[in-house]
C-alpha cells in the first residue's frame, strides 16, 4: 500500500511544480498589468498578502488539475487538497481583511 501511495504522490509532482511557479509568474504579470498597489502598507503586511494570493492561486489550480486526472490517480489528488484546505481557508480570511477579494 505504500508503494502506491508514494507512487501515486510522485505522479503528482509536476502539478505541484506548475502550481509554485504559475503563482509565481501571475503574481508578478498581474502586478505589472494591473499597475495596482496592494492595499496593506507595512512590509510584513504586503508578504502576507502576496503569501496568501499564491496559497489561493495554487489551491484553485490544484482542484481544476485534479478534476482532469484519471479516476485511480484523482483520489489522491483530493487527498492533497484536503491536506491544503486549512491554508486555503486562512488565506482567503487574510485577503478579504485586505480587502481583495
């Protein structure tokens, strides 16, 4: 049974990859387009904001990724996502207490 946990969580590395990255690169395009500031003034305050905008975008495109995969690999792609779902539901707390979402 490990085998195939380990397995099943190692087909999953690319998804985890793009993710990181994805949130990296729309982070930074979205700032340059949009031309906004973030709305929080401290340094600690901006970290976070930009922390949670990357915890959101990476959990949302998890869940599309999941929703693509073959049914015997699907459940531990939602295994992850439940695993991400605390981190996901502060994030989305810290972004509407700065108001962005």
């Amino acid at each position: 049974m490990w085998k195939q946990t380990l397995s099943e969580l190692s087909s999953l590395k690319p998804f985890i990859f793009r993710g990181v990255l994805g949130a990296a690169l729309l982070l930074a395009v979205a700032a340059v387009q949009a031309g906004v500031q973030m709305p929080a003034t401290s340094a600690e305050g901006r970290a976070e904001v930009k922390l949670a905008l990357g915890i959101v975008h990476k959990y949302r495109e998890l869940r599309a990724d999941c929703r693509a995969l073959p049914d015997e690999q699907k459940a531990m792609c939602f295994y992850r996502l439940k695993i991400g779902n605390w981190d996901y539901k502060e994030a989305k707390l810290i972004l509407a207490k700065h108001k962005l979402i």
